[in-house]
C-alpha cells in the first residue's frame, strides 16, 4: 500500500526558510509526479509545485524564484527548499501523487510570523 510521508514544517519568521520533506513508503517502483500542495482554512487545496519522473519543475505563480523542488527518485522523495517565506505562505502543505489515484501526506503545517 503506497504511503506518503511528509515533514519540515514549523514556525518561522518573514524573510526565513524551511524545508519540507516528502517520501514515499510501500512501493518499489518510480513513481510518476509528486507535488506539494497547501490548503489554507475555508479555500481549496492549491498546487504549490510539481516534479514530473524526470525531475521537470512546475511552480505557481505565488511561490516562483523564492521554492525550490527538488527530487530523489532513488527514495522516492521530493523536498520544497521555501525561502523569502511570507505571512501568506502560512498554511497546511502536502504530499501529493498520482498512481491510478490520488495520494495524500498527512500535511505539515508551515507558520509565518514575527
């Protein structure tokens, strides 16, 4: 059964970085895309940035120049280097694939605040 696994949140203050951390669990294959997404109370969940197999990077508009997505696939893991983090950016990130359907991490909640 595939699992996802995701970490690296906390509370950091304006201008500051974090890492999240995303890793794959109960499959012994490539996996396609991950993704981070982040959902923020009352709105839809959003996506963040994508790697596709092959390590090609999408991004929002609202993250572009300040994330990085980054992937190693021989752990099928992803990580999100956020830095320049904003008030905005305060939220509950996740985890994503897509393998037949859709896989979720448990969420890692990410705090912007002096």
């Amino acid at each position: 059964q595939l699992r996802l696994a995701d970490s690296g949140g906390g509370l950091v203050q304006p201008g500051g970085s974090l890492r999240l951390s995303c890793a794959a669990f109960g499959v012994n294959f490539r996996l396609g895309f991950m993704s981070w997404y982040r959902q923020a109370p009352g709105k839809q969940r959003e996506l963040v940035a994508r790697s596709s197999e092959d390590g090609a990077t999408d991004y929002a508009d609202f993250v572009k120049g300040r994330f990085i997505l980054s992937r190693d696939n021989a752990k099928n893991a992803i990580y999100l280097q956020m830095n320049s983090l904003k008030p905005e950016d305060t939220t509950v990130y996740y985890c994503n694939t897509l393998w037949g359907e859709n896989y979720w991490g448990q969420g890692t909640q990410v705090t912007v605040s002096s």
